[in-house]
C-alpha cells in the first residue's frame, strides 16, 4: 500500500511537469531561446524515467526536481526576462529588471538535496561536514557550468537575439555573479532547513 501510494504522487508530479511542457511548447516567445531553456530539464526528466525502477530518489527530491522543471518551462515560454507576473513586479515597484531569473537561480540551489541524497545513497560519505561541503561544492559548480555555457552561446552565436533572450543580463554586468551567489544561498538555505527532513525520509 506505501508504494502504491508513493508511486501515485510521483505520477501526477510527472503528469503536472509534462502538462505544464505541454503548454509551454505552445507558441512561445521565441522557440530557439525555449529549446534552450528546456532542454536541461527534458532530459532530467527522460533519465529519471529510465531510472525510476532501478533508483528512486524519495518524494522530497522528486518534488524538488518537478519545481525546477516547472519554472524553467515557464521562463523558456516567456524568457526569463518577460515573465508577466515579474514585470508587473518590475512596475510596481519601480525595479530594475524582471528577476524571475534570479528567482530561478535561488531554488536551483536547492537541487542540493538531490545531490546530497546521491552522495548518502551512492557513495561512502555520511551526514557531516564533508557531506555539506561536497554537496555545496557539486551545486557551486553545476552553477559556475550554466555561467560558461551562457558565455560560450554569446562567443558561438555572436550575440544573437536568441542567445540575449537565453542569457537574460538584462544589462547587468554581474548577472553571472549574481546567479551563482544566489544558487549558493538557495544551497544554504535548503541545507538547513530541510536536511534533518530528508534524513527522516531516508531511514523510512
């Protein structure tokens, strides 16, 4: 009954990620920078497929993947520059920038508690301060290899209207630096505060 029960949320998770696909495929803003963009969690989400019998990460990493999905879907149907909910933001009060990017970059650090789960599950680390650095290291790096992909699209394509939709600077000249600080936060923070959470789910 536990896993037929396990096993019908993880079903309509993927049933949500794939609708929300679905919808974003649907006359996008533009569908060169939407490939892009979806891309990564497309094929995230083939390999979790393949691999579902033979390794299943618990609900709380599923959860966490089928969010990510999800607003990055959103981000490569408007680009991430013209979410609507985020320029009204950007209007109301009078910021800078659209920052649904930022946003975006903040709970990709969260993918940390994917990763943690694969360095327990996989590998002979444990809970401790080697299990935190690693982890946090692995989230650091994915995030420093969006930043260079990012840059390697400009040089590739000559700054292309496409490649300026997928980057996303919106004129900020840190906006690198800004993504990779906010993944670390988001790292931190879902450390902390969901760690022990995820261990419970572990032991079960």
């Amino acid at each position: 009954m536990r896993f037929q029960a396990i096993s019908k949320i993880h079903i309509s998770l993927f049933a949500i990620v794939l609708v929300v696909l679905i919808w974003s495929a649907i006359k996008p803003f533009d569908y060169a920078d939407w490939l892009a963009e979806v891309s990564p969690g497309v094929i995230a989400i083939i390999l979790l497929a393949i691999t579902y019998r033979k390794f299943r990460f618990t609900t709380l990493s599923y959860f966490i993947i089928a969010f990510l999905c999800i607003l990055t879907f959103i981000g490569g149907h408007f680009t991430y520059s013209e979410v609507p909910l985020f320029n009204w933001v950007k209007d109301e009060f009078d910021l800078k920038r659209n920052n649904y990017d930022r946003m975006g970059h903040f709970f990709k650090g969260f993918a940390a508690i994917v990763v943690r789960e694969l360095f327990i599950r996989l590998s002979p680390l444990t809970k401790g301060a080697w299990l935190f650095v690693c982890t946090t290291s692995i989230i650091l790096s994915i995030a420093a290899l969006y930043e260079i992909i990012e840059w390697l699209s400009t040089k590739l394509t000559k700054g292309s209207k496409a490649t300026k939709d997928f980057l996303g600077m919106q004129g900020d000249k840190w906006d690198a630096q800004w993504d990779m600080s906010l993944a670390l936060a988001g790292c931190l923070l879902a450390l902390l505060i969901l760690s022990k959470w995820h261990d419970r789910i572990l032991k079960k």
